[in-house]
DNA sequence: GTTAGGG
DNA sequence: CCCTAAC
C-alpha cells in the first residue's frame, strides 16, 4: 500500500496535458437543423474586407502594437442568405473573412446545428459569397459557372449571402466574428459520424450590423473582435481586465466548437492591410480549384473508414479530432483556433494568477497565410511558458462534382471525404522566425529566440502539405512549389488556375493529421513541430514579409492532390506513422518513477501508474523510452540529442536499470534453481 | 493483450 | 516509433 500510494505521488508529479473539449453532454446537445439550401458552408466574400481594412486602419492605429486585452470577441451571430451582390459593392460595406470547419468530424454524437434562428437584416449588403464552403468556386468573382454541384446551383450565380447578425456586439463598430454554422442533417454513418460545416466568419461590420444588433450580445463588456485578415489592433469598446467567457459566434452551442479550447477568447491585433493586398489576395482565392471527383458509392467505404476510426488508437483519434475541432475549413482558409487560456489550464492545471507580460499578436495575412497570434506569458514559474494561439490557416479551396441528381447528404459526405482528405493528406507544421524556417525541431524555443521577449511578432506558422511530391499524374507539374513561405506574386502567378483532385476511398482519408494543432503539452513543446517538407528549398530562406506572423503555405491542390496517391498505396490504410512526441522531462520523471518502483518488465503497469491519462503514451512506448533513456544515459552527453533530461534522472536510470537488471537476473538464477530443484525432486 | 527486442 | 515473435 505503501507502494502504491508512493506511486500515486509520484505519477501525479506528472499531469498529462488534457486536451481541452466540451463535456460531451454539451457536445451532444446539438441540435440539427435542416438547411437545404445553404447546403455546405458558405463563403465570407473576401470582398467585404476592403471596407474594413480601411476602417480598422485608422481605428487600430492608436492600439497599433500594443496588446489590446484579452478575450472576448464580440458575438455576432449571422446567418447568410442568399443575396446578390456586387463585388465592388461588398468591398465597400465590410469583410468578411469566412473559414468553415470540421468541429467534430470525428465525434460522433455531434449533432449539428444550424445557428441561425433569429436572423437580423443588416443593412450594408455585405456580401457573402456563398458557396459550399468546401465546394470551390470562384466566390470572389462571383463566378459559379465552374461548380457543378446539385447544391450549388442552388445557391447559384445569383445567390446573395445576407448578413444576420444576432445577438451581435453592442459596440457597432467592433468587428464581429460571424460565424455561420450549418451541418449536415444526417448521420453519416452508423457510427453517427457527422460532419459539420461552419462558416465563421469575421467580420468587421460597422454599418452592417448597426441595425439589428440585439445588445444581449455575449459581449457584455470587453469585447474585442478579430479580423483574421488584418494586423493592427482594432480597438474594441473597452477592455476590461474580466475575462468573461465569451462565446464564440454561437451561443450555447458554442461551446459545442470551441468550448473546452475557448472558454475564454483574447483579443488580438490586427494590422490592415492594403488595398493592393487585398486585391492581391482576392485574386489568388479565386485561381484555385479543388476537384473531388464524387464517389457517391464509398459512402460504405466512409462506414469502415469511421469504423477504423473507431478502433484507432486513442492518440491518433485524438488528434484527428482535434484537428477537425480546430481547422475551420473554408474554400480559402480555415481557421485554428486555439484558446490559450484554455490550454493554459489544461496544461498546467493550476490556477493562473495574474497574467503579465501577455504579449498576443496577430499579423496580417499574407495571401495564403494563416492567421495566428502568440502570445507569451510568463507563469511565474522558472519556465516561462509561451502560449500560440493560431487563429487560422489558409487552404486551397476544393472543387468537388457532384451530380445534379445526388441528394444533399451526398454532397455533403462528398465535402466531407474532400475535407478528410485533405486532414488526412499529412499536413505539416513549419515554423518561420523572422522570415527565416525554423527546421531544428529540437531546439528550444528559447534557444530559436521565442519567449516571451522575443520575436513574437516574428512568428509564423506553415501548413505544408505532408508530401510534397505528386507522383501521379494528378499532378500538373513538378513545379510544386516550396512548402513553406510567403507566396509570392510569382509564385501566385505560376499556379494553375485549378487543380483537380480526386478523392478516392475513403480509407485513404484516415490518416491522423499531421500537424501539431493538438500540442498540448506542458513542455513547451509547442514548437515542436513535424519534420519539415523534405523537398522544401525555402528552408532557411527570407520570407518576404517577415512581418507576418502567419505565413502560409503553398498548401495547394497540387500539392494536396497527392492525397489519392494513397488509394494505391497497401500500407495506405491507418499505417500512418505517428506523430514524434518526444517525451517530456516531466514524463521522463514519471517513468522513472514508475519504473524505479515496479521495475522493468512491467510497461503495462507503468503505464497505468503513471501514463494512464495519457493516450498516446503506449506502454511499449514507455518501455521504448525506457530503452532509450538506459542508452542515452550510457553516453557522453555531448552525444545526446532532444531535449536534455536532467543527469540526475539518467543517473536514476542508469541505477534503476542496474537493479532491476540484477533484480530480474537473481530472479531468473532462482527459477533455474528452483527448477533444478523441481527437477531433482522429480527425478 | 503483454513483453522483449530488432529495425 | 514500428513491427513481431513469443508468451
């Protein structure tokens, strides 16, 4: 008992970061709606944003650089109608960013939920795009004539997007994150795996929203709203040191997306950006074409796939379904969200007292960037954690065909096997500092200069797709461009139009994805990203606009397209390798707690004495690292490598292993003897 | 399902 | 980390 109990201490020392997620009471609670016509997720027409750059310029100039506060986001609710509406038109009313996620793909009692009910006209036409979301098209030119999809024609070329805002931000001139949700009203499978689309669009509506704002907003009092797109701070009504809880977009069902990640929003900054730019961008949006050729008949391929699913390893669930939490998929971009609030309390689960030095940024976005703002706060503690909070990643929209006859919940498995295709294609996470790709995974962050002090705004994440080569001839051409990096005009201007992909089974799409949007961890760790793109040859090189604090990759269709590379592939089938999760100083004491009680031959217990909240730590992981830790501890340390572990630990290992290896040696002589003995007495 | 050990 | 032989 003594042992026992001694254990438990032990193991306690070590608190697996628990990734944040809604109670699945609330996650249930979902109600589904039937939104026939809206049928995918709609498209924020970037147009919008020109309006607002101007507007947030000169309103972020006085809050330019500095933090602006923290959380609370005003909560604009607004639902898009179908409403036309000109391009030059909408960019003189106001952006709107939109992104469109997969919250809970992989959840199965997600039910989905249309939010909007109460819809408020807005005056300004503010026009969204509408599109399926996923379902590419030419959205920023209005140009529906490529989509060939039986929901799209519905919302066809004269579809107008109308912005409802309800329960929006008392304070007309903040910005609002709208978010548009909208899902599928059918399961998609026995396991009732469903999926779910959501616009979310941030929009900065000053004479938009004026009008119908219902003042119950969520935004009670410091609200401070983002614009994804812009780097200045927008100021937003006052900002108070509460931190209420502010929900995002949606109301109660918020929480059903970003609940455990959200509980609380910041407040970041944002820098607008030019006209020019935003021209720039808008035309890149509307270059690229996903193509996800219907396969209507995999819809039983999908069963299995989910079935798979079922029985991944718990790690790799998890990670899927983060990513799917967290990825705001939109034909042009889709968000991260993460809260860091939240994950502060989950990494370290103790009460945060008072925050200083919180430094959030957010950059502009350059085209295909990815919104993402970092903050750094210093605990109090010796290690000073450093808290990331990616708002957004751009992806390439997909193009899907579906035909006129297929049914709406066709079209929406179809968006639904486009968008796992794309988790599952194995994006990477790259890291830019000061325009310059961080590629040492192993370096800390405070030896790449990311501390709170430092660099902050020098920041950039990359998606990268997980494979750069495109060996079928899905690919266009080889020219596929380096991962990560600024895209610059040249660059924009050498991509195809379009690309096409074609999805194939959906066995394929059960790749956990690859990226590190789930990191979690206590360790600082955050930056630990995947290995970079092999092929990448912008490594190490200057990204034009160091500024930005997401960079974004050329996550394009080519690129992604690799993805039905899979299909023919025999190991294709959830053989993914998983992700590097290098253990921790704090799981490396754990284990050597563990181990130093029940010895060596006994992983399983380890395990669960001391790992047993942690789901991607198998036992013969730990035994692995066991493994690794005897040897690490047995050379020079000027031969190690990773994240140094204390001597002090090694030299416990060494020790640990020494006894058990005795331990286990007297164990086997005494067998011997006694089975001599066996033996002699037998005979 | 666990262990142990090579890859 | 993966894979597998051997419990």
């Amino acid at each position: 008992m003594v042992l026992k109990k001694r254990l438990n201490f032990g193991f306690s020392g070590y608190q697996i970061p628990v990734i944040p997620k809604a109670p699945r009471s609330a996650r249930k609670r979902r109600p589904c709606k039937k939104l026939d016509d809206q049928i995918c997720a709609f498209e924020l027409l970037a147009a919008v944003a020109g309006k607002l750059l101007l507007e947030s310029e000169s309103s972020a100039s006085s809050n330019a650089g500095a933090p602006v506060g923290k959380d609370e986001f005003a909560d604009c609710r607004a639902t898009i109608k179908r409403e036309q509406m000109e391009d030059d038109k909408a960019l003189d009313q106001g952006s709107c960013v939109e992104s469109a996620y997969i919250p809970e793909a992989a959840d199965q009692e997600q039910n989905f939920k249309n939010v909007s009910s109460k819809p408020y006209h807005t005056e300004n036409k503010s026009f969204l795009e509408s599109a399926s979301t996923i379902i590419g098209s030419n959205s920023l030119t209005n140009d529906w004539s490529e989509v060939k999809t039986e929901s799209c024609k519905e919302v066809n070329a004269d579809a107008k997007l109308q912005i409802k805002v309800e329960g929006g931000s008392p304070y007309l001139d903040d910005p609002c994150d709208i978010r548009i949700m909208e899902g599928t009203q059918k399961q998609l499978d026995d396991d009732s795996k469903q999926t779910e689309l959501s616009v979310a669009n941030a929009c900065s509506v000053k004479a938009p929203i004026e009008k119908n704002v219902n003042n119950s907003a969520l935004i009670n009092s410091d609200s401070s709203v983002q614009l994804p797109l812009y780097r200045d701070p927008i100021p937003c009504a006052s900002f108070v040191k509460s931190r209420n809880h502010v929900k995002l977009g949606v109301r109660d069902d918020d929480d059903n997306y970003f609940g455990g990640y959200r509980r609380s929003t910041k407040i970041r900054t944002f820098k607008p950006t030019s006209h020019i730019a935003y021209r720039r961008i808008r035309k890149m949006l509307t270059s690229r074409h996903w193509k996800v050729a219907p396969k209507l008949k995999d819809y039983d391929g999908m069963k299995s796939f989910y079935r798979k699913r079922k029985n991944m390893r718990g790690d790799e669930r998890r990670r899927l379904e983060i990513l799917s939490k967290r990825m705001k998929f939109c034909h042009h971009s889709f968000a991260v969200a993460y809260d860091q609030e939240a994950s502060c309390e989950s990494i370290s689960n103790k009460p945060e007292k008072g925050i200083k030095g919180d430094i959030i940024t957010s950059l502009a976005v350059p085209p295909k960037g990815a919104v993402v703002s970092a903050s750094v706060r210093n605990h109090h503690q010796k290690d000073p954690k450093v808290k990331f909070s990616i708002k957004s990643f751009k992806v390439p929209e997909l193009y899907i065909e579906v035909p006129e006859t297929e049914t709406v919940g066709s079209l929406k498995r179809t968006v639904m096997e486009a968008v796992t295709a794309i988790l599952g294609s194995g994006l990477r996470v790259g890291v830019v500092l000061q325009g310059k790709k961080v590629r040492d995974d192993n370096r800390t962050l405070q030896q790449v200069g990311i501390s709170q002090n430092g660099n902050l705004d020098t920041l950039g994440f990359t998606l990268e797709p997980g494979f750069t080569k495109v060996p079928l001839s899905l690919s266009p051409k080889d020219d596929t461009p380096a991962s990560a990096s600024y895209i610059t005009d040249q660059e924009l201007s050498r991509h195809p139009p379009s690309a096409i992909l074609g999805l194939g089974p959906p066995s394929a799409l059960s790749y956990p994805p690859k990226t590190k949007l789930d990191k979690h961890d206590e360790n600082n760790h955050e930056l630990e990203m995947l290995p970079m793109n092999p092929i990448d040859q912008s490594a190490d090189e200057a990204v034009p606009d160091s500024k930005a604090l997401a960079v974004v990759p050329p996550v394009n269709a080519e690129a992604l397209a690799v993805v039905p590379v899979y299909h023919k592939n025999k190991h294709s089938e959830l053989s993914q390798r998983r992700t590097r999760r290098p253990f921790s100083v704090a799981e490396v004491e754990a284990l050597v707690e563990a181990v130093e009680q029940l010895g060596t031959g006994r992983w399983r217990d380890v395990k669960t004495r001391a790992f047993d909240n942690a789901d991607h730590r198998t036992y013969v992981d730990l035994k692995d690292k066991w493994k690794t830790l005897v040897h690490t501890a047995s050379i020079a340390s000027q031969q190690r490598r990773g994240e140094p572990v204390p001597q002090e630990l090694l030299d416990r290992v060494l020790a640990a292993h020494a006894y058990w290896s005795q331990h286990q040696a007297k164990q086997h002589a005494k067998q011997l003897v006694d089975a001599r003995v066996q033996n002699n007495v037998a005979t």
